[in-house]
C-alpha cells in the first residue's frame, strides 16, 4: 500500500514538473518571438505536447516536440493570428461603438456583436487543438472551427467555460500564471477539443 501511495506521488510529481516546464517553454517562446510573432506559434506548439498527453503518449521529448511544431508552424500560425487578432479588434470596436450610441436600434445591435464575440472567442479556443490535430490548408483552420463551433455549440460553451474557471482558479494563486496558466488550460482544451472533433480523413502525422 506504501509502495502504491510512494509511485502514485512520484507520477503526479512526474506531471507537476512537466506541466511547469511546458508552461515555462511557453512563456519562453512568445517572448523569443516578441510576443506579437511568438505568442500563436508558441501556443500552437504548447499544444502539440498536450495533444500527445491526451492521446496517452506521456514519455514524449517535451522540447523536442514543442521545438518542432514552433518551427514548422512558426509562419502559418502567424499569419492564422493576424487575421484572428485584426476580426477581434474588428469587432471590439464594433462593440464600443454600439454601446456608446444613444439610439435604442444601435444599442441593440451590440447584443449581435457580443454573439459575434462569444463566436469569436469560441473559435481561438478551437483554432489550436484544430491545427496540432489536423492538416488543413491554413485559413481552412479557421472555418473548420467555426463550424464546429456552430455544429457542436455545448462543447464551445463548455470550452469557454472551462478557460473562465481557469481564470478564476489563477486569479486566486496566482503563482499559477508562471507555472502552469497555459499548459494547464491548453490541457483541459484539447481534451475537450478532441472529444468534438469530427472524423476528418486528413490528420497531421504522429511526429507533430
């Protein structure tokens, strides 16, 4: 029983330290790419570990995936999150701008607006787990996460709440922002993630 309790802490041991160094490789490489250029290859590659775990392959080469999926991904994941940073800001202004009219008509054109935004959010939280699953050309990323966002709606909404309780939990400790914000939340979203993809002939290989 001893022994059972001694193994039992030694793997969640095992899993602290690999969630902490995946998150520190995170942070590391959206720094190294200034933020602005690393922070979605950088996301997308935090993934790409996650998914193996989800899978079941727990002994994979953490950096050496991560390094991998960074490097090959580093353009394509770019140009997928300008064209998501410039629909968000898009949208934010929209939003700002209704809500700051006076006229009854305008104002309740923001309800459509924060949809949109609740559509928006729901689709950068499926856009990772889509690309690290599978290979599509790269603004099909995009549309085939919005599809499963309008196809399977409970699963958005229970990824939109689950990175709000998240948010919660790091809000209260929140050493956690440091060693385990993001791995921690990529994690839970790409095991709710793959419970809702659809089965698409194309898939990335097992390397990535």
């Amino acid at each position: 029983m001893i022994e059972g309790m001694v193994w039992k802490l030694y793997d969640i041991s095992n899993w602290i330290m690999r969630m902490m160094f995946l998150n520190l490789l995170w942070i590391s490489f959206s720094l190294l790419g200034l933020v602005l250029f690393g922070f979605f290859p950088a996301t997308a590659a935090m993934f790409s570990v996650t998914r193996k775990w989800v899978l079941g392959d727990k002994e994979i080469p953490v950096f050496k995936t991560f390094w991998k999926s960074y490097k090959e991904g580093f353009i394509q994941m770019n140009i997928i999150g300008s064209v998501l940073t410039l629909i968000g800001l898009i949208l934010y202004v929209d939003l700002r701008f209704f809500q700051a009219a006076d006229h009854v008509l305008v104002s309740f054109l923001a309800f459509f607006v924060i949809f949109a935004l609740f559509i928006f959010f729901a689709v950068l939280l499926y856009i990772f787990p889509m690309y690290v699953h599978y290979k599509f050309k790269t603004f099909e990323y995009i549309k085939k996460s919005l599809v499963i966002v309008i196809g399977k709606p409970l699963n958005a909404i229970m990824m939109i709440v689950g990175s709000y309780l998240l948010y919660v939990v790091i809000s209260m400790m929140p050493v956690l922002l440091l060693f385990a914000s993001g791995s921690l939340a990529s994690f839970v979203l790409m095991w709710i993630a793959m419970r809702s993809f659809p089965r698409y002939e194309i898939k990335v290989s097992g390397a990535q």
